[in-house]
C-alpha cells in the first residue's frame, strides 16, 4: 500500500446502525411496558382512562415503529434477500399489543 492511500477507519457507530438491534430492544421494551401495564388496570373506575392516556398513545408509536422495522428489514438489500420472517414477526407484535391493550 502507498503512502498517500489510507485504510478507512472503523465505524465508531456501525454497532448503532443495525435494525435487528433495534428490534430485539424495542420488542423488550414492549414486553416490558405490557409487564408495567398489566396490573395497573386492575380498578375498573381507572381502566378506560389508563388504557386512553397510556397504552392508546404507546400502541400507537409502537405500531409505526414495528411498520418501520417491517419495512427496513423485510426489503431485500445488497446482497441479501429480504425476509418474511420479519414482516410477519413485525405484524404479529403489531396484533399483540393491541389484543394486549384490549384484553386488559
């Protein structure tokens, strides 16, 4: 190799930019938040506000971002072939929480 050509730095963030990370940690979260949110609609008389005020507004952001993930790693991309695993996982956790919401 010359002098005045440089090997190109290792990505500092290339462990940040991977979407099955991003799944794995929003899927734990949503485990974690359905856990948290289970029993706090015990009380019938606060049920319907805690559902509204909480899981309404969570199943929403949850649901956009399972359809980001859906569509980032279901796609086929350079040199791999897309995935149906996780467009029917991603639909299946978009299912999930609102049956969780609804059942509760």
């Amino acid at each position: 190799m010359s002098d005045h050509q440089q090997v190109p730095a290792a990505d500092p963030l290339a462990r940040f930019r991977s979407w099955r990370g991003f799944l794995l940690a929003a899927i734990a979260l949503n485990a974690l938040f359905v856990w948290g949110m289970w029993g706090s609609v015990a009380d019938p008389r606060a049920a319907a506000w805690i559902k509204a005020l909480s899981w309404l507004p969570f199943n929403v952001i949850a649901t956009a971002m399972y359809l980001v993930f859906m569509a980032k790693l279901a796609r086929p991309q350079e040199g791999r072939p897309g995935s149906a695993f996780y467009a029917y996982m991603c639909l299946t956790l978009i299912a999930a929480n609102w049956l969780a919401m609804f059942i509760a």
